[in-house]
C-alpha cells in the first residue's frame, strides 16, 4: 500500500468518524432562520443580536441573513433558509404583501413562519407578533396635538393649526397601522375646523433622507408656514428635523416619532423631538423566541385570532392569523429619564450626549 493511498484512506475514516459523531459545527441541531428587512433601522440588528442569542441558548443552530430593503433578495433568502432545512422563521418582512409569497411556499412545506413586528399578509403564517400599532398612531398624534394645546388653539385669530402628516414606508403594514391611529386623533379635529392638513407624504423605506427632502418641499411650498408634524418613527422625524432647523423652526413646531431610539431621546431632552413611542423590544424578541420554541415542540401558544381585515384595515383581505400585541408608551421630555434611561433602554450617556453636565439628572 502506497503512502498515499494510506493518507486518503486516514482521511476519509477520518471525516466518516466525524460525521458519525456529529463532529460538524451545527449537526444535529434544529434550524431556526432569522430574515431581517434591513439593519439601517437602529432596532434590528439589537433583535438580531438578543434573538439569536436567546435562540441559542434553547439549543436551536440559527441561520441569519439580512435583504437591505430588497424585497426579491429577502424571498430569495428565505427559499435559500427553506432548503438549508431550517424548522422555523422569523422574519421581519421588508414588504408584507410580497413576503406572502416566501412564507406561504415555506409554510407549506412545513415550515412554521412567525410574522415579527411587521404583518405578512397570508393566513398561512403561524402567528404575528408585534405591538399594538394602533395606539402608536394615537400616542404620536395625541403627543403632537398636547404641545400645540390644541384644546386651546385660537382658531379666529390664527386659522386652523396647519399640520403635516409623514407616513412611513407604504409597503410596510405598521405604516398603515400608524395612520389609522393618527387619523383616530386629527380627523375629529381636522371636521371640527380645529386643524388643517397642509401636507400627506409617505416616506419610503423609513428612509431619513427621503424625510428631510420632503419637509424641504414641503416648508418651500407651504412658505414654512406649519404649526405641527406627525412623522411615524424616530428616523424620519429626525430627517425632517434637519429641514425645520435649517428654517429655524426646530423645537417650535411639535413633531413625533417612534421606537425611542438614542438620537431620538437625544432630540428630546434637547427639546426638539416632542414625542417618541416606547416598543420594548427586550419584551418581544424573547415572546417570538418562546412562541417559536413552543410552537416547534407542539405546545400550545397564547395568542388570539384576528382577521388580516381588521390587521390590513383592508376590508377585502380574507382568513385569520393567531395574533399577539404588547403595549406601547408615549415618551417625552417629562418622563424620558423614567421609561427610557433608568429602565435602561437606552444608555444614560447616548440619552444625554451634548448636554452640560449642570442640566442633566444624576445617573441612575
């Protein structure tokens, strides 16, 4: 026998003794595929990170991969993750009617598909889980509304308040759900004669830059004449932001945003982001992770049926979806420190950063 032909035949009992003992990293293991929309949204990647590691610890191997707001990219990830053989998804869906698709196809090939913050709209998914995305849209507008003390606008003597609506991503269902909460607030005022809506934009992708180029538009054809914005989320709230200070008009004009990121808490304590909404996501990435867990082993699940009409606001959606809401805060100057900081949401330095020392509270 030569002594190469010894060397092949040692590698190859090598690698069958490897595989007989589960020798590769992940062998053995149950899939868990993570699909993310995009990580320029700060909150993301914090999930990604907290998921898998919760994910790990159960004993899953996780699969990760993120589209970059590519909506074709991200059901191609998903098919990809399908054949990998993972046993579950959670995906964060960058385009609910789109991803049906993916989710659909995995889902009957077995796969149990978890619908995380974001609705994919097909009965077929497991379960979606998020916040209540309704009462979002009420708190930024109630928000918006108290700082203008819209109960005490004087309607004769300077018209109707002149307000700007920034929606966020229109191909993202919690967009539409923030709107329908929005509208709860400025209808009624908006029929009364209390305000007057000057501008409706959406902003696509959430996208910060896109915020600032139509509040741009927007103040140049309005000639900065606006009382108050109600902007979605933190992102195009700061976007916009940039605009207003560049006319002078930031920490003026009352404007809202979402998911108490750091430069919108930041924006807060400096006093030019009026409002941010608190989603407590150290709250619902561990709810997917023991619901996915739950739902691989068979157990039953605490969660309750709504119709994708009532999730859509779209009465001619068909079928249901097992369903989980956590409640949301309204966050401001007042009560930052509070919910954000000594809840330790955010850190006190990110919180505070630029502000003199004398005009911060102490360290919690």
């Amino acid at each position: 026998m030569s002594r190469k032909f010894r060397m092949v035949t040692a590698i190859l009992l090598v690698v069958m003794l490897m595989t007989s003992l589960g020798g590769c990293k992940g062998s053995g293991k149950i899939k868990v595929g993570l699909s993310f929309s995009d990580f320029a949204t700060e909150r993301w990647k914090n999930e990604e990170i907290l998921m898998r590691k919760l994910l790990e610890e159960k004993g899953y191997e996780v699969i990760s991969q993120e589209a970059a707001h590519d909506v074709k990219l991200q059901n191609d990830q998903i098919d990809n993750m399908v054949t990998q053989g993972v046993k579950a998804l959670i995906i964060v869906a960058e385009d609910g009617d789109a991803a049906a698709t993916a989710a659909s196809a995995a889902a009957k090939k077995g796969v149990i598909v978890l619908a995380y913050d974001r609705l994919i709209k097909t009965p077929d998914i497991a379960a979606y889980v998020s916040f209540n995305n309704v009462e979002v849209g009420r708190q930024q507008a109630l928000g918006v509304m108290k700082a203008l003390d819209i109960d005490n606008w004087d309607v004769a003597a300077n018209g109707p308040a002149r307000v700007v609506k920034l929606g966020g991503s229109p191909t993202d269902n919690n967009a539409i759900l923030f709107r329908q909460g929005q509208d709860e607030i400025l209808d009624p005022l908006e029929e009364a004669g209390k305000i007057e809506i000057v501008a409706d934009q959406w902003v696509d992708n959430w996208d910060a830059k896109n915020a600032l180029a139509l509040m741009e538009n927007i103040l140049t054809a309005t000639g900065n004449d606006i009382d108050a914005v109600v902007a979605s989320n933190d992102g195009t709230a700061l976007g916009a932001l940039q605009a207003l200070k560049a006319q002078g008009l930031a920490g003026k004009v009352p404007i809202s945003g979402q998911d108490a990121t750091a430069d919108g808490c930041n924006s807060i304590v400096k006093g030019e982001l009026t409002v941010s909404i608190l989603k407590d996501i150290r709250d619902l990435s561990p709810l997917a992770v023991d619901l996915v867990d739950k739902l691989i082993k068979g157990e039953k699940a605490d969660l309750e049926m709504y119709t994708l009409a009532e999730l859509t606001n779209d009465p001619s959606k068909t079928g249901e979806v097992p369903c989980k809401f956590l409640p949301v805060y309204q966050v401001n100057k007042d009560n930052v420190y509070e919910l954000v900081v000594k809840s330790k949401f955010q850190s006190y330095d990110d919180v505070y950063r630029d502000i003199p020392e004398a005009q911060r509270p102490p360290k919690p």
